[in-house]
C-alpha cells in the first residue's frame, strides 16, 4: 500500500531508532541503484559524450587539475 509523501513522512517519524537506521541503510542502496540506472540511461543515449568530449580536450590541452 503506497500512502502520500505525507503519510510516508508521518510513518517515518513514528519509527524505532532501530528501524530508521534499517531505512537509512535501505534508502541509501536503494538511491545509490536509481542514480546508477540513471546514469547508465544517460550513457547509452549519448547524453554523456559531449561532457567526457570536453573533459578529453580539455586534457589534451593541459588543462586540467590535479587532486592532491
């Protein structure tokens, strides 16, 4: 059963210590997942390849910075 964003958050509020740490954990594979089947929609449409295009220029040119 799929309640509003509203009973959801009333839900949420009403959890054990134990639970919401059971819902953090879920939430954060379960957003990690969305985000990588996004990110692989985006891959294969092209989307990516003007900004992986630019970052390879950009390089090429020695433009570019380094992490310490």
């Amino acid at each position: 059963m799929v309640g509003t964003l509203n009973d959801i958050e009333m839900a949420i509020t009403a959890l054990t210590e134990d639970d919401l740490a059971r819902l953090r954990d879920w939430f954060e594979e379960f957003d990690a997942e969305v985000w990588d089947r996004k990110y692989e929609q985006d891959a294969k449409s092209g989307r990516l390849k003007q900004v992986s295009d630019m970052a390879v220029s950009e390089f090429k040119q020695g433009r570019f910075n380094m992490m310490d």
